[in-house]
C-alpha cells in the first residue's frame, strides 16, 4: 500500500500534466476556514446549541416547512450562516489551487455542494462553478409566485443569538412581496427553483464534452466529500469513468479510491499545500 507521501507525489505529477482540472467539494473542504461541516448532529449541535436544546437534526432544521411554521426560527438559522460566510475568508488551500488551475489550456470547473460562496470569494470564475444545492447569497420566493431568484448581497438579516429568532422585518420576495427563502436545495424541498444551477449544470456538462472531444488529459481533485452524502464522491467517480480522468481525493476520514486513482488523508488546506510544493519542486 503506498504512502501518503508517495500518494502526494503521484498527485503532484498527476495535476502537472494535467491538461483540465475538474474539482469537486463537499462541506470538510470548508473546515479549514473554520466553517462547520455539521458531521451528525453533534456537529451540528455545537455549531447552533439553541438549537441543540430544541432536539431539532440538521435534516430536521434544513428544511422548507420552517418558513411557513416559523419563519423567525428558519431565518434565524440561514441568517445566521449567511453572515457567517459572508465573514469567512478563504483557506490559502483555495488561492494554491486556483494558481495551478489558471495555467491549465483546457481550463477548469468547479462542482460543490456547498452554498456559501467560498469558491466565488477566493477568485475563482463564477462562470466556472455548479453549486448542485443552490446559493445561500441568492434568494426566491418561499411559496413560489415565479421563477425568480435574486441577488442577496444588499439583504441584511439580524438574528437575536440568544433566543434565536430572526428580527423582522424578514426578506421578503421582490415581486409579489411574501416571504423570501434561500435558494437553497433543502431536505424535502418541492417549491426550490433550479434553473440557476441547471444554467451551471449545462456549462458544466459543455466543458467536460469539450475535454473529452480534445482528448486533454482530465485531473479531478475531490476535497472534504464525505459518505455521509455522497453526491460529490458519486459525481467525481462518474466523472473519472466516463472521461476517462484521474481522481485525486483528500479527505482525512473517508479517503478510499477506486483502484487506480489517488488517496491523500489530509485536511483540505494541508493536502492542497503539500501537493503545491511538490509541483514546484518538479
């Protein structure tokens, strides 16, 4: 069995021949900034103890029955998490990896789980990225009036940390004026408005066709994408058989490969940053 030090070689050559970069993350490769990955509800519990004492899971609380039961409560939660990312900076492990997919000819796409924006804030071409759960900065009707879905960036919430209710006056939709939600994919969630993603999904499905077409040697570096679930692993393994890629996965925890591609143990900003000297040692 190799070494993780063998391993972060093989990446290293892996990604320096590369001639396209596809890379796939899940909620670990925010760890690193200090941004929960509400791994079970102990995780999550400790990120939000008010609603620890409630009982409520992570599953529980993400979702869109809130808005109509208890909207102060669902905006205190996603007001909550949208300042907090807003707040957040980028780990260094993000600007390593956008310095060595910027020089790749066949370009790079981003594929995330994740909402919170890090990707765009670090630099990265927001043309370039899926988010296949939607975007806590962007907003759209709670009960649906239309297929709108807006830019959040002038919307402030105010959360009462304490008793964990939002402040009204709470978002409200731009056209027909009832209440507002996150564009967010959420746990049972029929009224979520996907063309924004879908529109992301197309560039997204264009560029791997292209790669394919022009015969570029495709890299696929996965980063913080658990088991406990797997869109992210399921897309990057699909991606690696079907356009005959490299998976290069780093995830402390649930770090098994299919046979022939790469395993690296390591936080998401400590894999990146290994992987980077590496390159510029060759």
């Amino acid at each position: 069995m190799a070494t993780i030090e063998e391993n972060l070689n093989k990446a290293a050559r892996a990604l320096s021949d590369a001639d396209a970069v596809m890379i796939t993350a899940g909620a670990g490769i925010g760890v690193d900034s200090g941004l929960p990955d509400f791994r079970g509800n102990e995780g999550f519990w400790k990120a939000y103890p008010p609603i620890a004492k409630l009982g409520i899971s992570f599953s529980q609380m993400a979702n869109p029955q809130w808005f109509e039961t208890d909207p102060e409560l669902a905006w205190a939660f996603y007001g909550h998490r949208l300042s907090l990312y807003r707040n957040t900076s980028p780990h260094d492990g993000f600007f390593k990896l956008l310095e060595i997919v910027q020089k790749k000819q066949g370009s790079y796409f981003i594929f995330t789980s994740n909402v919170d924006g890090q990707f765009q804030k670090a630099g990265f071409d927001t043309e370039k990225i899926m988010e296949c759960h939607g975007s806590i900065h962007h907003f759209q009707c709670a009960n649906p009036c239309g297929s709108a879905i807006w830019d959040a960036s002038q919307v402030d919430v105010e959360v009462d940390e304490n008793a964990f209710r939002a402040i009204p006056p709470l978002p409200r939709c731009i056209h027909c004026t009832s209440l507002a939600r996150p564009n967010i994919l959420m746990f049972g969630d029929w009224d979520w408005i996907s063309h924004r993603t879908d529109s992301q999904g197309a560039r997204l499905s264009s560029w791997l066709n292209e790669v394919s077409a022009k015969k570029m040697k495709l890299a696929i570096v996965e980063m913080g994408a658990g088991n406990a679930v797997p869109t992210v692993r399921m897309q990057s393994e699909q991606v690696a058989r079907m356009h005959k890629g490299l998976l290069i996965r780093i995830n402390p925890r649930d770090y098994f490969v299919p046979s022939g591609h790469i395993s690296a143990p390591l936080g998401s900003e400590e894999g990146i940053g290994k992987i980077y000297e590496l390159m510029d040692e060759k």
